[in-house]
C-alpha cells in the first residue's frame, strides 16, 4: 500500500533517508542486497516520512477549517483519540490515548479537526509531556476558548523494549488553560471521563 502523497517529502530527500537507511544495515551487519532486505531501505524511508509527516502540516490551518458558531454546550469533550508517534530519545514508538475538553466561547472546531490536531503533533518526533502541552495551546490560541484541558495516556516502546523493559507501564499527562485551572472544572472533566 502506498502513502498518501502529502504524507511524503520531496524524491531527492526520499532517495538520502533510503541510502541512509542502507548503511544502517550493513553497520548493523546486514546485507542489504540480500532478498529479504532489498526494498527496505525504501520502505524504511517512506515509513519514516509518514510516521513524521506532521512537520509538513500546519495545526492552526488545521483548525481554521471547520470553525462554527457556537452552539451551546457547557463542555465539549472528545475523548479515545487513538495517537501513535515516535520518542525523539531512541526513535522507538509511543502509543495511547487523547482525551481533549474545552469550553467554548463563541465558536467551536468540527469534531474531525480536534483528531486531526493530535496528529499533526504526534506525527512528529516527540515527548509525550510537549505532545500534551502542544495539542492544549493550540486549541486554546486558535479558537479563544474559555479552557482547554487535554490528558494522555501512553506506552512507550523505549520503556518496554529496552532499558528498563517494564511491560504495561502506562505514563499519563495532562495540561490545562482558562477555566481548568480551577480544581472543580477539572474534576468534571475527569468525572466526565470516568477517571
């Protein structure tokens, strides 16, 4: 299956990660011309322009989208967002959940725009501590909302794979602006969330 095409970068920057990739694997001691690994460098580098292809996307345009008129709701809440990025520590993958509330003033975002936030920064080298803070500003600053609070749940392969290697450790962090620094509108949310 191919990538979509605004997912990858240019061909000439597409042909230096291939070469890279392949002498990666012969100072891994591979063979890269050996049946197995001959297409790999290519599919490693057309991998690695996917997984970060959130450095080519513009969140703020993202979100300018699909701006309406507020409609009345108290809180909106988007909770489950699947994520996938890369630990900018060892390039391994961290994986997990977003969950996302804000309180309008005015106007609010397609519901399709706030999932597609996430992954302009997830898809993107990352910690999941900046990931939380990006998604949180971002929303805040663009549609001028009363607060924003965003909480991640993640598995992080460089726990789990290596170093430490300590299974089904789950790393949650959250940020919070406006109306969520008040402790009751942050209860809420999480009572909201069954958390």
């Amino acid at each position: 299956m191919e990538y979509k095409n605004d997912t990858l970068l240019d061909e000439e920057t597409l042909e230096k990660l291939e070469y890279h990739y392949r002498s990666i694997l012969e100072l891994l001691g591979e063979d890269p011309d050996r049946e197995g690994l001959k297409k790999t460098p290519r599919r490693a580098a057309k991998a690695m322009c996917y997984l970060t292809h959130g450095y080519r996307k513009n969140d703020d345009e993202v979100l300018k989208s699909a701006i309406f008129e507020y409609a009345g709701s108290q809180m909106i809440i988007v909770r489950d967002i699947e994520f996938y990025s890369m630990c900018e520590h060892h390039i391994l993958p961290f994986f997990g959940k977003v969950h996302i509330g804000y309180v309008p003033n005015g106007n609010m975002v397609g519901l399709s725009k706030i999932a597609r936030l996430v992954e302009v920064f997830a898809r993107r080298l990352q910690v999941q501590e900046r990931l939380t803070k990006e998604i949180c500003d971002s929303l805040f600053k663009t549609l001028s909302t009363h607060g924003v609070i965003v909480m991640i749940e993640g598995q992080h392969l460089c726990m789990q794979m290596r170093g430490i290697e300590k299974q089904g450790a789950v790393t949650t962090t959250l940020e919070y602006t406006g109306c969520f620094e008040d402790e009751a509108k942050r209860a809420e949310f999480l009572r909201l969330l069954n958390r």
